[in-house]
C-alpha cells in the first residue's frame, strides 16, 4: 500500500497518468494472462510467479546497482519480519486470485477489487481504531447491503470476493507500517524471498501429483510462463512512478480501472452468468464507491482551501 501524497494543487504530470493506466490497466487483464497459461493449475502458476519474480526483481536490484540501500533493509530486523508476514497475506491473494480466473469467477474476483478500498476503510476502525465521518459510514453499510444481497445471488457467501479483499486489506495495514522504507521493488524482493520455500515445495508436489507443464505444452506457453516476473514487477514499478507524480484523488479514481476491466473479461470475455440479483449486489458495490468518491473529493477541497495536503488515506497497490 502506497499513499499517494502529492498536493492536489500541484499540476497533473501526463506521464503520471500514463504510468497509473499502464499498471491498473496491466493488472486488469491479468485473467487473460493467467488463462493463457492453462492447463497449468493455480499452484504451479503461483509457484513460478513467487521464484520468477524473486529473480526478476534481484535481476533488477543488479542492474540498478541498489544492492546496497536493499542491504541496509536486510538488516532491519522488524522490516525483514514484517515483510514476510505480507508474503503471506499475498501468497494468499495470489493463490486465491488465480484459483478464481481458471475456475470461470472472474467476475466474482472483480468485485473483491471493488469492495477492497470500502475494506481497507472498515479495517482502520477495527485495527487502528479510526473514526470514520457519516459518510464514510454510509459507504460501509451499503457495501454490508451488497455482499447480503450477493450471497442470495451466489447461493453462498462470496468468499473469493472475500478472501481477496481482506487478505489485500491486511496486506495494505502492513505495507503502511513500514511506509517509505522500503520501495516497490525491495518489499516485493523480501516477500518472495520468504514465500520462495513454499514455492518449491508447491512446485515439487505438483511435479510428483499432476505434473509440471512448463516445457511440455509448447514453446509459447514456455514463454509466457517465464514472464511471470516481469508481468509482476513491471505494474508495480509503474504504479510506484504514478504514484510520485500523481494528485491522491487521480490515484483514487484510476483505482477502480483494474476490477473495471476484470469485470468486463468476465461478463464479455467469458461470459460469465450475471443474474439480476448480481447486477443488484454489483450496483450497491458502485453506490458504496460512489459515495466513498465523494468523502475523497470533498475532503480534498476542503483540504485545498485549507491549504493543506489532503488526507492521507490509501490507495491500493493491486496485484
């Protein structure tokens, strides 16, 4: 989780908006990327998305000769610590994620994207015991409405959604402790670092079970398969840009371009069902961010007039 903290007074950088499109929209067509990948399944997915992006991002710190900086991290015992409890909370995103788009929930991911920045609001007041405004209230109790009415449209709770929303929300309080100590690339480095085990063992039980695809399927499946890394890392170095050079309320509305696009590859794309009491929960989820849009867009004149930074509140770094 990044704050976007520059002054809504300051003018628009073209290239900030260029890199917040370019990593919201990567991110949005992420589903496409992971079913080009079939018939691999979701933990050999994952566990080549932790080790290839682990050497992706030391690749990285090679050439940008950030060894150093990265070594002063390293010996922070309490960032170390703390970034690996965040490998967890995203190995679990990650895995839930990529379950999702290869058993045809697209749309169901989309709307964990969707309610995530109402979640990430309920979670201050439940763990950093934050007030919330009448509004900000408003937008929470809709969005309770919503996941109620969803949960009659699915006939179960939508725990994708869920999942993904508050493991992502978790993720976000975490990344806030450590702040700006630690950047895109080096927080993303120590997280695969510690998941990187797990994604051995993962990998090697799916070798000796159903059997790696990587290598078996076809030179372009190979190929796609390698570039997991870098479909990780690069939105995430594109997003860190954005966010220096972008107002927080351009981040907060260009936020939602990633579960929009994932909303429609699922319901376009691939035709996922959308009964009317889906559309009904989905309305209630874009009422809820519509009026949290607002609390934001007022809270920044207020803070302009004021002549203040505005309020810091998150924006999300999606994955």
């Amino acid at each position: 989780m990044i704050p976007g903290s520059t002054s809504n007074a300051a003018p628009v950088s073209r290239s900030g908006l260029a890199f917040a499109i370019g990593a919201y929209g990567l991110w949005g067509f992420l589903p496409v990327y992971f079913i080009a990948l079939e018939p691999a399944g979701p933990f050999e997915i994952v566990g080549w998305r932790v080790l290839l992006s682990l050497v992706f991002c030391v690749l990285l710190i090679t050439v940008t000769r950030a060894w150093r900086p990265f070594a002063v991290l390293m010996r922070d015992r309490r960032v170390v610590l703390t970034m690996g409890l965040a490998g967890v909370l995203i190995f679990v995103n990650w895995q839930t994620y990529v379950y999702a788009t290869l058993t045809n929930q697209v749309v169901e991911a989309a709307l964990g994207y969707f309610i995530n920045p109402i979640v990430t609001v309920f979670l201050g007041v439940l763990v950093l015991r934050e007030r919330l405004n009448v509004t900000q209230w408003v937008a929470v109790g809709i969005s309770i409405v919503a996941v109620v009415v969803l949960a009659f449209g699915y006939g179960q709770l939508p725990w994708i959604a869920l999942v993904l929303a508050f493991s992502f929300g978790f993720y976000g309080l975490i990344k806030k402790r450590v702040g700006p100590k630690v950047d895109a690339v080096s927080g993303l480095t120590l997280e695969t670092a510690w998941l990187a085990p797990l994604a051995i063992v993962q990998l090697v039980v799916v070798a000796m079970t159903t059997g790696l695809t990587i290598g078996t399927v076809g030179p372009w499946h190979t190929v796609l398969m390698l570039m997991a890394g870098v479909v990780t890392a690069v939105p995430l170095l594109l997003f860190a840009a954005a966010s220096r050079r972008l107002p927080l309320i351009y981040m907060g509305f260009i936020q939602y371009f990633a579960p929009f696009i994932q909303f429609l590859v699922g319901v376009v794309v691939l035709q996922e069902p959308m009964p009317p009491e889906r559309w009904i929960g989905f309305g209630l989820v874009w009422l809820a961010l519509i009026v949290l849009t607002f609390d934001l867009v007022r809270g920044a004149r207020t803070a302009r007039r004021a002549g203040a930074e505005p309020i810091d509140e998150p924006i999300e770094e999606p994955i």
